[in-house]
C-alpha cells in the first residue's frame, strides 16, 4: 500500500519575511505519510516568488496568480491542484509543530470508516503581551448547532478529507472574511469533527491582516447571517447571538443607523431586556463601542 499524501495549501501574499519559516515547518512534519505543499501567491510584488523559487524540495509546487484574487479564491486554486488524500491548510504567518500532522493523522486514521472527517486542533495566538491558547474549549462529533454560535477552528489546525471537502464546495470566494467559519458551517451538516486538544501550531497577529477590517467583519457576517437563515432560525439562541454581532459590527464602523435599522427589523427575535440595551448602546459614540468591545474581549 502507497502512503498516505496529504496536500498542504499555503496562499501566500506580500508577506517574503515570514514565508520561509512557515515552509519549513511543514517540511519539517514528522508525518509517515507523503507532502506536497502547494504555494499560491497572490500576485505578491515583494520578494516572495524569488524566496520560492529558490527552495530545493520537490515537494514544493509553486503557482502565482495574475491578479490579486483573494485567499479564498487562492485556497481554491490549490484544492483544484490537490492530489492528497488529505487536505492542511497553512498560512504564510502560521507556524505548525514538527507533530502536527502526525498527531491528526493518527486520529484520522482511527477514525477510518466513521463519519469524522475533519481533525482539527488548538493553536496559540499571538497577543500584545505574549500567546493564548485557543479554542477555550474543545468539541468533538456533530457541531451544527455549536458552530452557529462562532467559529472555533481555525483554517490552519485543520485536516479534511478531500473529498468531504470538495463535496461542500471549499471556499465561498464571496466573503471577504469568516470564509473558515462558513466551510465549516457547510461540512458540520456532513460530517463530525474530532479535535487534538493542544495546541500544535503558532499563528502571528499582523497589523495588515484581514481580520482587523471591520468593513469586512460587517460584510461577512450578514452574509452568513442570510446564507444559513433557516439554520438561525431553528435555533433562538444563536440567532439572537448572531443580530448582536451584526448589530455590533455596523457600531464598530460608526453606523449607527443602520445599526438602529437592522435592530429594529430583527427586534421581535430578542429577548426585551436585550433589546432596550442594544437600543441604548446604538445612541452611544463610536468610541465608547469599541471601548465596551475591548473590556468584555478581556473578561
């Protein structure tokens, strides 16, 4: 029997100072299985296709794309390539453990015959004052209903069958973030996941970094918000949860109004008390928002 391949996709855009650390992690995995690691570059304009190019490893497959098309777009690109049995993902600012892959694909192999068909892990995130451990907390088997509350599997920790994967349609190259959150949505009505419950990757926090768009934030999540509305609907907790985060998302873009529009449409799915206090909090500045957003990150 041929080993196992598992294909490892990196888009990568602009980011030639981190680029080689985050190769070397996966070629570095201590996995008995074989690599190949698929490096979509973005249309970068630094020194990123030089560094590629320059690397000695037959596992390394390098594209470049011929305009700027997005990291989902990207991440597709490379699925489309793929020939792995297994499909990781990994990001030009991430940094895998040497037993990343090892460890996922000792449980997947466990696993063989069930309906799990994703493994995914814990990380640490850079923060201002050193790392913290994510996910808070681990759960395994179905997650379709736990997901609609947010996502806590990050891209890079996981491992997915290729074929689950391209069943629910990879990437939706529509959203301009939450993109790991709605793939995973999609394959939690198909499969159940399992989780290594310790960390087995480093990920950085950049300032250029998508996630600090709050524009973008906005965008996705009403996106999603409307994508899955019958799944929301079904589940009363987590359809209120996701109006705050909308309605919480135009307040961090100083939109007030739309804010006091979208509340008062959705006002009959809260709870009374919850909804007076979004009302009060639609009056307050800009600043005052972000502050409150910050202290409840810290509780």
């Amino acid at each position: 029997m041929s080993a196992t391949l598992i294909s490892v996709i990196m888009p990568t855009y602009n980011r030639a100072d981190y680029l080689m650390p985050a190769i070397k992690s996966v070629l570095d995995q201590d996995a008995p299985c074989e690599l190949e690691l698929i490096i979509v570059d973005d249309c970068s304009t630094d020194a990123t296709e030089n560094s590629i190019r320059g690397i000695k490893d037959a596992r390394v497959k390098y594209l470049k794309n011929h305009k700027n098309i997005g990291a989902a777009a990207s991440r597709n690109r490379g699925i489309e390539l793929a020939s792995g049995q297994y499909i990781a993902f990994i990001d030009s600012d991430t940094y895998w453990y040497k037993n990343k892959l090892s460890d996922q694909l000792a449980l997947m192999e466990q696993c063989r015959g069930s309906n799990v068909k994703v493994i995914y892990s814990g990380f640490r995130k850079q923060q201002r004052n050193g790392w913290k451990s994510v996910p808070a907390e681990f759960h395994d088997g179905s997650l379709s209903d736990l997901l609609l509350n947010g996502n806590f599997i990050d891209t890079p920790s996981a491992l997915v069958e290729a074929d689950t994967l391209r069943k629910v349609g990879c990437f939706d190259e529509k959203l301009p973030r939450f993109q790991d959150w709605d793939l995973f949505l999609r394959i939690s009505e198909i499969s159940e996941f399992l989780s290594v419950k310790a960390p087995l990757l480093d990920s950085l926090t950049l300032a250029d970094a998508i996630s600090a768009n709050d524009k973008a934030r906005n965008i996705a999540l009403i996106r999603i918000y409307e994508k899955y509305s019958n799944r929301f609907a079904a589940r009363e907790k987590s359809d209120r949860r996701m109006i705050a985060k909308i309605i919480n998302s135009y307040l961090l873009l100083g939109d007030s109004s739309s804010a006091r529009e979208f509340l008062s449409a959705n006002f009959k799915k809260l709870r009374v008390v919850d909804g007076l206090v979004w009302k009060l909090i639609c009056q307050l500045p800009k600043g005052s928002v972000k502050w409150l957003n910050q202290v409840f990150k810290r509780l």
